[in-house]
C-alpha cells in the first residue's frame, strides 16, 4: 500500500502562512528527488528562524530576505541536514543578515560505526549531493533547547536517511526535514544513510503524540503517527520482498532493485538500488545475509 501525496503545488518564492509565527516559502528546486522542491520555513514574529535555507540559488535567498516584514531579522539559520537541497544557501544566508548557522555537525557528523568503515573502505554515496563543505557555526546535540524570540525548538537527533539529520520539535509540531516526507518514502544510501537508524529514529518519533509535521519536501503532514506508521510498514515490506527474492538465489543490489521496484520511473532507479543496499547492509548486521565479497552495490548477498 502506498499512501498518496497530499496535494501541493505552491509557487515558488513566495511565502505561505501555516500558523501563527510559522511561513513557508518553497525553493525552485523541483526535480525527481525534490518533488516540487525544498521547504524553507520562517519561525516567529519579530527575531525569526529559517530552517533549512535551501540550495545555492540566488532567486530563493532573495525570497527569504523579501518575506522579512517592518521589525523583523533573521537571528537564527538552523539546517536539517547537509543535502545539497536543504543546507547550501546557510552559508550566503549568515553573510547577509550576521545569524548563525545551527546544525548536528559537517557532513560526517553522526554517521554510524559500520557506516564509517564503509566509507574508509571505498563505498561512495550514489544518491542525493552531499554539501561536503558544510560547517555549521552552532553544533547542536540531542535533546537540546534552542530559544528565541518568542519560541523555542527541540533538537531530536533523527539519523538514518543521513547521519546527521535533526529534526526540531516546536510544541507538538515537529519539523522532520527529510526523514518524514510529506511526498514519498526517504532515501537511505550507504554510507551516509543507514537503515538500521532510520528505523530506530522513526520509532523513537513515534513515540511522541505529535498534531502535525513540517517536512522538508511536499504538504504538512496531519496525521504523524499515521504516516510514521506506513514508512515503518513500508521499510518491514521492503525488507520481506527482498528476503524473499533471495530465496531463489544470490543477487545484487541492482539486479533486487529492478526485480522489486516496478512501479517507480526509470529516473529512480538508481535511488532504488541504493535503498536496497541499505536493506542488504541492515540484514547483514542481522545477521540474515551473507555478501559474497565487500559490504557494496556489486557484491551478491546470499541468505543464511
């Protein structure tokens, strides 16, 4: 079962009241990756937060500086997580208006053990673009409080489709960048995703009773437990399917992708396999596979 996308198809550039305090403005970035592009969203009344800038694009950082209203500034510049569709423009943003720019760390930060002796070892990240020369000015930590003027954000260390991904609770709201989407399933790409967190971060949100989620991609997202609900059904299927594949010999990651993904375009099929890989990583730590060489796209797994 697949859950549609919610409709969404705002202008770009201009900014879109949610609630009180809360305006999103999205980022002209569409592409199969994006959907129709990046979430920016303005928080507060008079000292606002942008979280999640954007990319490098000169158009949307003048939309951010033209929705600042008589009285206001930007005072704090907070980043999900270091895609080159949600962090690139921090950097011209803090040179603009003198915030600060607030993230878990630079592109490495967060990223599991395994995952880290897969990067020494060779294996490269095949899916989204990395801001590999991202460096925040504020490295934030689980579970800390950042106040501003009038609100006030919790950071929740949500690692999985990248390692260092935050999402930021506001009340019972929660901005969830590109862990819970508001469009499709997460990207989880070794080695810079990895599967076995992404599941552990989606249970721990759910744990929570939250009223909406903001995301980083598509419509705000009314039903939180819901959707968190299918994207760990969805994973749980994904998993089964491959299991199942295997059971009628070796494969790759490629060869399980075009085999399961069916019904996807054929631009998505190299995120596909790489989500696969994720999969085929997470059961290997369980112990249920074993690869025939190297923990990579290439490598045949085998049931044990």
């Amino acid at each position: 079962m697949t859950i549609p996308p919610a409709p969404f198809d705002p202008p770009s550039g201009l900014p879109i009241t949610l609630a009180p305090g809360l305006r999103r403005i999205l980022a002209p970035n569409p592409s199969p990756m994006t959907w129709r592009g990046t979430n920016t969203y303005l928080l507060g009344t008079r000292d606002l937060a942008v979280i999640d800038p954007g990319p490098r694009d000169t158009a949307h950082l003048k939309a951010i500086l033209a929705a600042l209203e008589p009285g206001q500034r930007i005072s704090h510049i907070l980043v999900s997580h270091s895609h080159n569709d949600h962090s690139p423009l921090s950097r011209e943003l803090a040179a603009q208006t003198g915030a600060p720019v607030f993230a878990f760390g630079d592109a490495t930060a967060g990223r599991s053990a395994i995952m880290t002796e897969l990067a020494a070892s060779g294996l490269t990240n095949r899916g989204e673009g990395i801001d590999t020369d991202f460096a925040p000015d504020c490295t934030v930590h689980d579970g800390e409080l950042i106040y501003g003027d009038g609100w006030t954000l919790e950071v929740i260390h949500t690692p999985g489709h990248f390692g260092n991904h935050i999402a930021l609770a506001w009340g019972k709201a929660c901005f969830t960048g590109d862990h819970v989407m508001g469009w499709a399933s997460s990207l989880v790409s070794p080695p810079d995703g990895d599967l076995t967190d992404f599941m552990a971060s989606c249970d721990r949100l759910r744990a929570t009773d939250w009223d909406i989620f903001h995301p980083g991609h598509g419509a705000p997202i009314t039903d939180p437990a819901g959707r968190l609900d299918w994207l760990i059904s969805h994973r749980k299927r994904r998993e089964a399917a491959i299991l199942q594949e295997l059971s009628a010999g070796p494969a790759t990651a490629q060869a399980l992708a075009r085999r399961i993904y069916t019904d996807i375009p054929p631009a998505l099929l190299p995120a596909a396999e790489r989500n696969v890989l994720a999969h085929l990583i997470d059961l290997t730590k369980k112990s249920r596979l074993t690869p025939a060489v190297s923990l990579d796209e290439n490598t045949e797994f085998s049931l044990i």
